[in-house]
C-alpha cells in the first residue's frame, strides 16, 4: 500500500480514521508495522506506543458505541414520524441519479469513484446501479 516513504498519518480525531473497532485497530496495527506513527490532532496523542495503542482501543470501541447509539436513536426517530404519518421515505423505483447514466460513464472507462462524483452519489450506490 505505502511505498515505504510515509513516515507519519496525522489524523483529526482517531474515530475519524474508523467506527468500527476491528477494523481501526487493524488499520493502526498495520501502520504501526510497518514503522508509521500515528497522531491525532484534537486528542494530542501518539499511537505508536504500547499506551498508544491501548488509548486507541479504548477510542475505537467508543467511536463504534457512538456510531450504534446514532443509528438507533435514528431508527427509533424514523419509527415515531412513521406512525405520525410524517416521515414516508423514498418513493419505490425512484432513484438519487440515473442508473442508465452510470452505465454509460462506466463504459468511458471511468471507476466507480468516478462515477460516484459525478453523479454525486456514493460508490456503494454505483455499483447498486451497475449491478441491478
């Protein structure tokens, strides 16, 4: 992945870097093999070290706690305004971009990422389009 010349990722906060636990930790982990420190900026910390490393477990599992917490509390908020009649979500068969459109970009020769900009939808939602 990095060609040995990265000696440093600074990152805002280390929840930014992942929400899921296992995965920041096997992210910090590689990086921290193969000789790159890392820092956060806001919590003022290295995670090179052993305590580092501890502290970025501890952040991890909280950054994940937080992100379930959001997820629920916005599920529980969609059901309320469901019941109300308020909230009635995406109309079946409609579309954030043009599927269609998707398909020729891809045929230009451009990547999902691509695609994904230009149509100013997620990569998740072109490979949807391009695989429906």
């Amino acid at each position: 992945m990095f060609a040995g010349t990265i000696k440093t990722i600074v990152v805002w906060k280390l929840d930014r870097l992942s929400r899921s636990l296992v995965d920041g930790l096997n992210t910090l982990a590689d990086w921290c093999n193969r000789g790159i420190r890392v820092v956060s900026i806001t919590q003022q910390l290295d995670f090179s070290g052993i305590v580092g490393k501890m502290l970025a477990a501890i952040f991890f599992a909280l950054g994940e706690m937080e992100q379930q917490t959001r997820r629920e509390r916005q599920a529980a908020g969609i059901a309320v305004a469901k019941q109300e009649g308020v909230y009635k979500g995406r109309k079946v068969g409609t579309y954030k971009a043009t599927p269609s459109r998707a398909v020729q970009l891809r045929k230009q020769g451009l990547t999902d990422s691509e695609i994904a900009s230009a149509l100013g939808v997620t990569r998740r939602t072109v490979q949807r389009y391009l695989n429906g």
